[in-house]
C-alpha cells in the first residue's frame, strides 16, 4: 500500500466474498487511462473515515477508478437475477465491482462499489461502462435523497475515466464510488433460488440477517423473520418516496435492496404536477412504475422475494406458503400506516383522526384537477402562501383549507408546533428535471459551478433558507413530457 493509501484510511474486510463461490466472480476493473477527480463528497468521506485531502491524491483518485486495489479490498462482481419489466433473467454486476466493505470509525460495515469500471463476466451486451452525466446524477438525487432523510445508497466519488463512451453519440467515460449498506437485492435471492441450492440460499439469508437485521436472527422463525424485517422496511421506504414526489423509474426487483435502501438511480426523477400516472423513464412504455403504483409493485417484488425464501420456510410446504402470504399482507396494511403517518406530518397534524385519509384523497385530488406542482403545493400551506397556479383560485380547495384548519385546531398542540412539523415534512426544494440536467450540462462542458450550488442547496431542504427558493422555480411550459434515459 502506498503513503497515499494507508493516510486515506481505507480499513477494508470483504465479508461478502466469504460467500459460497457462486455468489460472485472475482474480477479486477478494467483500467481505465487517465482518471480525474470530479467531485468528492467530504461530508461523507469523514463519515466513513476516510481523510478527504488524501483521497484526493493521484494514488486514490487511482483506487476510485480502478486503476489499483487498495489493501484488503478483494474486488468482484456480484451475481443476481431479476424481473427486468416483469421478465425474470439471471443478471450480475456487469459494469460495477464491489471492492469490499468499508469499517467506519463507529464500527459500521459498508460497501464500497465501484459502478462504471468495465468489463465483468455479466456484462452480456454491454460495455462495463458509465456515463459522466448518469454517474453525476445519481451522486446528485441519491445525495438529495439522504439529505431528505429517505434511506438510500451514497455517492462518495465522481471520476472521469480519460475514455470516451459510445452510446448514441461519443460521451466522457465515468466511474462512481458508491457507498451502500450492502448491495443485497431481492434479485440475489432470485438468483439463489433459481440456482436451486438450498445451502446457498440459506447461507445468503443468514448473512442478509447478519448484516441488516442481527436482531432476527434471535427469532424462533428466523427467515420468516428476515421476509418481514425486508417487507418492513420497504413499506416504510415507499412510502417516503410518495411522499416527496420521488419516481424511481425501473423497481425491478434487482433494484430492489434488502437493507431497505434507495438504490440503482436510472431514469428516476421527481414529480412537478401532481398525477398519479407519472412515468419519467423513457423505457417505461406500459407505465408499469409510474408513481402511483410503485407500492403495488413494491409488493408485487416483495412477493417474489417471499417465494425465493419459500424453501426455508419450513417442511409443509402449505404452512410455509401461508405464512409468507401472511407476512406479504402486512406490506399493504405497513405501507399506508406509514404514508397516513407521513402525509399527516406534512399537514401538521400530529395524531389520527377518522377522516384524515378523505383529507389527504380530496387534497392531492384537487391538485391534480388543477395540475398543482405537489412540492410547492405543500409549501405553500405551510407558509400560508398562495397555492401554484389554478388552484389558489379554486372554491373547492378554499372550502378544502376550511376543513384543514379545522382538522388542525382540534389537536391539542398549538399552531407553532404545527407550523415546525410542517416545515420539518416539506422540503423547500426537491432536484428538479430542469435544475438537474442545467446542472448536468454545465459539468460536461467542465463549469462545475451550476451543480455545485445545487448541492448546496439540497443538502439542507428542511432549513428553508430564502435562497433556497430561487429552485422553487417550476420548469418552463413544454409540450413534450420530460423523458430520462437509462444510464446505461
Ligand atoms: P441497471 O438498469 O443499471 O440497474 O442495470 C441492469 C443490468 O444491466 C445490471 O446487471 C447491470 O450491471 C447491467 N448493465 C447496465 N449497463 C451496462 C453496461 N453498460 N455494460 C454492462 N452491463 C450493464
Ligand atoms: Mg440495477
């Protein structure tokens, strides 16, 4: 290990490799030509212990674009299935390596993958290689997301590769360093299942309980345990997701992560107008994930996770159907708990009331008649402003604010503690398309500045701080939907 490296503070363990082999083929990246450091997340590395001026070194800038292997780490390609739009294929990191885990100065344990650094024996078509625009998106709205306190993948590095790509035109090679609780997906329970190896799967559900969920492992029925510790925490992680606008875009179920993390930003985004029906993806033709159906697809993924864990559920095979049914209802019923408990924050309201879900309906009803952006729609009621365009006029939504007002001084706490809530539940910004791709645009022309202070201003959505408002700013009119593209 070079000065460089051991002053980093790169402390890896690479647990997953101790898997059975079929879970993963070593596998060094392909090296790449000149790498250049475009963005470092400081705030992040510190977190992990990692020292932000050494990272910047030649030596490191090397480690983040799999140029070198620092010390400890044992970098391979994780095997997994999926259902890629509903059709179930056998798939594998083909253009990422995991390096191992990262062990934090607080003894956490997180993985450390690079996405972007080649060739891989899952590659299938592919190049092994990513785009400086989707890798700079991803670190934006997977950074956003954690700084709106929704559970998700980090983003430590961006590199420029040295290469160009090809896809429809010649674009700058990227590679990014992402940083997650674990890479585990519904889709490497798949993959173990469809292998038909009993003590694989068993050997994968143990170390999912191990890493997420030690606490299951003390259950009298401990993968029955680990299906309801994931169904859990996807039932809470969807619902945050509607209740900030946020679209994933591609919930195949290898997009699907068992730690209960947002992961994969493909053609994501987040919704302006309020509509159910919102589909970004532009490979998404059915609207299989537009917004307003990502819990039942969450469930329906969910379903498939409890029929791969179906062989160590038990002997009686109908017993153990029955209880994974069993486990699979509680999603419906966790899910709308959770977005009855957040949609309520974001009115102000503290506890539930008969009633309150024919509020939240009748509200994003109105918003959606009127095609009221849903951020600023929020934001508006929490600062007493005018609602966003129609809608401010409209007398249903007047005699809406009545029935609110009302809801809100039944409850016992006082307008202020109502107001904090509010301001605590409404971001005063979200990464909009247009700020995004400004963003995007400017640092592929090498001007870092424009997504610099995007970031900045993401970082910190609940301060509400006055400049913060210049990104309220809705998207100009446009005939055509905004589309985004798979980052492939
Ligand atoms: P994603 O849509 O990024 O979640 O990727 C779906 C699958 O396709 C994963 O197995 C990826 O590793 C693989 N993949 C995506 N892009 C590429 C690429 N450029 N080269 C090789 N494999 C890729
Ligand atoms: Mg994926």
């Amino acid at each position: 290990m070079t000065t460089q490296e051991l002053a980093a503070g790169w402390s890896f363990d690479n647990s997953y490799a101790r898997l059975p082999d079929v879970f993963f083929k070593k596998q060094l990246a392909v090296p790449v030509r000149a790498p250049q450091l475009i963005i470092l997340n400081e705030p992040l590395a510190s977190s992990l212990g990692l020292n932000a001026q050494s990272l910047r070194s030649a030596g490191n800038v090397d480690v983040m674009a799999g140029n070198r292997v620092p010390e400890g780490a044992e970098p391979l390609a994780q095997a997994y299935a999926g259902h890629q739009f509903g059709h179930f294929n056998m798939l594998g990191d083909g253009r990422a390596l995991l390096l191992g885990e990262q062990i934090t100065p607080q003894g956490e344990r997180l993985d450390i993958q690079l996405k972007g650094s080649g060739l891989t024996p899952y590659s299938r078509g592919g190049d092994g290689r990513a785009a400086l625009g989707p890798m700079l998106r991803e670190y934006i709205i997977s950074e956003a997301m954690h700084a709106l306190g929704i559970p998700t993948t980090r983003s430590l590095a961006v590199v420029t590769t040295g290469e160009k790509i090809v896809r429809e035109s010649l674009l700058t090679g990227a590679i990014l360093t992402r940083v997650a609780a674990s890479h585990l997906r519904v889709g490497t329970f798949q993959y173990a299942a469809a292998l038909g190896q009993p003590e694989a799967l068993r050997a994968l559900a143990d170390y999912a309980l191990q890493r997420h969920y030690p606490q299951a492992l003390e259950a009298e029925h401990r993968y029955l345990a680990l299906l309801q510790e994931v169904i859990q925490s996807q039932a809470k992680l969807i619902a945050q997701w509607m209740c900030v606008g946020f679209i994933h875009g591609v919930m195949n179920t290898d997009n699907m992560s068992i730690s209960g993390e947002t992961i994969d930003y493909g053609p994501c985004a987040f919704m302006d107008t309020y509509d159910p029906a919102t589909v970004f993806s532009s490979i998404d033709r059915q609207g299989r994930y537009a917004y307003g159906n990502q819990p039942s697809i969450g469930a329906w993924n969910l379903a498939r996770l409890a029929e791969s864990l179906l062989p160590l559920l038990g002997e009686d095979e109908e017993r153990a159907i029955e209880q994974a049914e069993e486990a699979l209802k509680q999603f419906g019923e966790q899910y709308h708990h959770e977005w009855l408990r957040g949609m309520r924050a974001k009115l102000g309201l503290f506890h539930a009331e008969d009633g309150d879900k024919e509020l939240i309906l009748d509200l994003l009803g109105l918003m959606q008649t009127h095609r009221a952006d849903y951020t600023n729609t929020f934001l508006a009621l929490t600062f007493g402003q005018a609602a966003p365009g129609d809608l401010a006029a409209a007398p249903e939504y007047v005699r809406w604010q009545e029935r609110w007002r009302e809801r809100q001084e039944r409850q016992p706490e006082s307008a202020e503690q109502a107001l904090e809530l509010q301001r605590s539940s409404n971001p005063a910004l979200i990464p909009r398309n247009h700020q995004v791709e400004a963003a995007l645009s400017a640092a592929e022309e090498g001007d870092l500045s424009v997504m610099g202070r995007l970031l900045e201003a993401l970082a910190d959505p609940y301060a509400h701080r006055p400049q913060q408002c210049d990104y309220a700013a809705l998207p100009e009119p446009s005939n055509l939907p905004y589309r985004t593209y798979c980052g492939t």
